[in-house]
C-alpha cells in the first residue's frame, strides 16, 4: 500500500498541538480511552471541556484521527486547477483532526487554494484549541467557529453553501439510549445535505466497533433508500450493505498500520494499550446522482469487481479466501494456501476495503451458494488504496 499519511505533515501539526495544551500523561490517557470504549461513559459528555483530558485526547486521539481521515479521503478525487477555492465543514471538530487531513490533502492537491473552514463543536475549549491550532498551521485558511450541540440545535444557515462536510468520531455519540437514533442521525445529515453544493460531499468516520460500524452502515442504507447521497467510497454500489444482512456480528471496516508519530505508541504503551494498528468505518457520500460500475462478465462469470470485505481466513480444507462485497452481495474468493500463482498476483496480500477486480476465476461449488477460486489464469488488479 503507499504512503496515505504525510509523517511529516503529522509530526509537524502535533508538535503544534504540543505547546497549545496541557501536558499528557499515560493515566488521562487511560481514563479517556476507557471512557469511550467498554460502557462509553465519557460518550457523548463533554470530556473535552476538562484540561487534563483535552490534553490526553489531543496528543493520543489527534494522531489516530487524522490517519482515519487521512485514509478515508485518500479515496476522494479532488480538482487540481490552480484557482481551486473550498468551502468546509467539519462538525463535532473536536481539535481539528479531520479538518486537518482535509486541509493536508487539499493544499497537496491545490497549494494555491482558496479555503474557508466553519467548525461545530459543543465544547467551547475544543474549539478554541482547534481554532489556534489551525491559524498556526494553515495561515492562509478563513476559520469560523460555532459552539453548539446539534443534537439540540440546528446547524445555522447563515453558514452558507459547503463544497465538502466531515465529521470523525461524533455520530456513534448522537442519541445513544434513543430507540430511534438512526431515524434522528439521519435527520442531522439530511440538515447537511441541505449545505451542500450539488455536488457536494460528506464524509463520516466512526470507530470500527461493532456497533458503532454497523449503526453507521444503517445510516448509508437509509441515506441510499430516501435517495439523499450516492456512495463514493468504501463501496462499489450503492445498494444494499450486505454485512448487515450477513448478521449481528458481521460488519464493515478498514485497517492501515500504525504510524508512529510523536508521543502516541509511548503513551499507549505507558497506559497499557494495544496500538499496532488503525481501524476506522468510513462512508463517503455525494449529492451528485452516480451509479456505480461493476465490471462484470455476464456470459462466464469469471470476473467479479468489488471491495474485500474481509481478513483472509483459514479455513478446514486449507484454503484462504476472502469475501468480496460486490453488486450488494458478498462472495467468497480462495486458494490453497501456498498456492505460487495466489502468492505471485498478491492475492494473501490482500487487505480490508481494498477494491480488487478478479478476472479469469474458477467457479467452484458452495453448496447454493456462488464461491470462485483462484487458477493459473486468474489476473487481480487493484483501485483503492494502491
């Protein structure tokens, strides 16, 4: 895979972040992590409004962020003429993290754009932070904040029109106890659907827990259904998700390792924390109608086109395969482990929401169900990420 991060883009924006807070230590570390994960009491709380954790989220979360964004948008086509202008918003902005993987992958692309940021966040602290933290950092960027909860507020219409949304990390804190909570979150997005250009943007990141992953997959279904956003990433369709159909314990995420910047694999291993990897569950959507194509060949079935769904697994026969989501169905892809024709076209190198077109398969029997393998001819080709 290449690079997605900028390490030095990273180090650079978290040694700013640095002298902005107070110092982190490994116990307000630990508390806020247990906080979120496990009964999530901090969830949804206003946890950043404390210093000491608005410290500890700043230089262990920031880092973890920005890599979920960083990859989630590194599927994102943006223009490239030199007169390019951007117009964001980042709600539940937190520090800025998501609006900083924007930012950095915007100026990459356009280093002469023209960019406004509006920033929404229910802890004044945290946006006063971003907002210092972003005047530092991007000089050239027009910042506006507004402290709200949107939970309880209506995000302002004076804000104006918004080539592209993010939010990282706030939807899964949105009505939590409520029976009706996806209903409500999709009323939150539609509100910022209504920002958008028409061919706006919006982009949600949430932690690939399992709840948390599957809730935001009910939201892109429902989003799909009233016809209000098309999918331009993870997916390869804009159907049905099949992991939520698959059951309760089947769900949709990605992983990119760990990019060890500043203080963060220190500090998780001082809190006793596990951190060799990232996982985030990431939607891309486009109020652009679009329909996406999945090459196919109808005659002999032998080509399929779709996102890797799954980790390789092992399994009695001595086989790894991979489920593949394509056309708003999963299937299985194996081969015999050790196989040198497998090894040689990459296949057990496959990983997570990697879009692969498979061409030349066998098809092989599954019971009712369709499963191809791997065979000398087989040919693998990737999209995203490379």
């Amino acid at each position: 895979m290449t690079q997605i991060i900028s390490k030095s883009l990273l180090a650079s924006h978290i040694k700013t972040l640095s002298a902005l807070t107070t110092h982190a230590n490994a116990k307000a570390v630990k508390s806020l992590q247990r906080g979120l994960t496990g009964e999530r009491e901090l969830s949804g709380d206003k946890y950043m409004d404390s210093e000491e954790l608005l410290g500890a989220y700043s230089a262990y979360y920031f880092p973890i962020s920005y890599m979920q964004m960083s990859y989630a948008l590194s599927a994102l086509p943006l223009p490239v003429h030199k007169d390019s202008s951007f117009r964001l918003l980042d709600f539940g902005s937190g520090q800025g993290a998501a609006t900083s993987a924007l930012l950095d992958k915007i100026f990459t692309a356009c280093p002469n754009a023209s960019v406004s940021i509006n920033l929404i966040d229910h802890s004044k602290k945290a946006l006063e932070l971003a907002s210092s933290f972003l005047k530092k950092e991007y000089p050239s960027v027009s910042v506006k904040t507004y402290c709200l909860d949107v939970m309880r507020q209506n995000i302002p219409h004076a804000i104006g029109k918004i080539d592209i949304a993010v939010s990282c990390h706030l939807i899964n804190e949105l009505w939590q106890s409520a029976d009706d909570r996806i209903i409500k979150r999709f009323a939150l997005i539609k509100g910022i659907a209504q920002l958008l250009t028409d061919e706006g943007i919006l982009c949600l990141t949430e932690p690939a827990m399992l709840k948390t992953s599957r809730e935001l997959l009910e939201l892109r279904d429902m989003a799909i259904r009233e016809k209000l956003f098309s999918v331009i990433a993870p997916c390869s369709h804009n159907k049905a998700c099949p992991a939520l159909s698959a059951g309760i314990n089947h769900t949709c995420h990605a992983e990119m390792p760990f990019i060890d910047v500043g203080r963060v694999k220190a500090l998780a291993d001082s809190a006793g924390l596990d951190r060799e990897s990232v996982k985030m569950t990431f939607i891309i959507f486009t109020k652009a109608k679009r329909e996406l194509e999945i090459e196919d060949d109808a005659k002999e079935k032998t080509t399929i086109s779709g996102v890797v769904s799954s980790e390789g697994m092992l399994n009695k026969s001595g086989r790894i395969r991979y489920l593949i989501c394509t056309e708003g169905k999963r299937v299985a892809v194996s081969a015999k482990k050790g196989d040198k024709t497998a090894e040689a076209i990459g296949f057990f190198s496959l990983k997570r929401l990697m879009h692969v077109c498979f061409k030349n398969l066998e098809i092989r029997e599954n019971g009712n169900a369709i499963s191809y393998g791997i065979c000398e001819k087989t040919e693998i080709s990737l999209k995203f990420p490379s």
